[in-house]
C-alpha cells in the first residue's frame, strides 16, 4: 500500500472525528492534530482504535505517545505491516 492510499484511508477516519469549528481541508500530512485542528484526546482514540481496526495493526502505548500528525501514522502503519 502506497503513503497516499495510506493517507486518504486515514484522512477519512480523522474528519469523522474533527470538532465542528475544524475545517478538514485544512488538514495535510503534517498538521498537528490536537494543537491545529483542535482533536481532544478521547477522540484521538477513537482515531487510534478506527486506524487499527481499517489496517489490521496494533498500536503500541509508544506508538500512540508519538501520534500527533497524519506523517506520524503513516510511519507507524509503514512499520506494521
């Protein structure tokens, strides 16, 4: 799987996700999820559980410790499947 086919699945997961004041096309690979578009982080679980579950991987605490921008992601999935 590509970095953008991987990008666009993630995309989609993170707007379902975004406070109604966020603008998802403001979102790019290195937008900072909770500092720029306002993700809490119960949401960013949420984010977390529906990556793991749409790629069949399993984030570490470590993984998710590191988790703040769509590249971040990317890199963690990379490396798991």
């Amino acid at each position: 799987m590509t970095t953008e086919e991987i990008y666009a699945k993630i995309l989609h997961i993170v707007k379902a996700y975004l406070p109604a004041d966020a603008n998802g096309d403001e979102i790019d690979h290195d937008s900072d999820l909770t500092v720029e578009h306002n993700i809490n982080s119960v949401h960013l679980v949420d984010i977390e559980l529906a990556v793991e579950e749409e790629f069949n991987v399993e984030f570490a605490n470590e993984d998710m410790e590191n988790l703040r921008t769509l590249n971040d992601a990317i890199a963690i999935i990379h490396k798991k499947i």
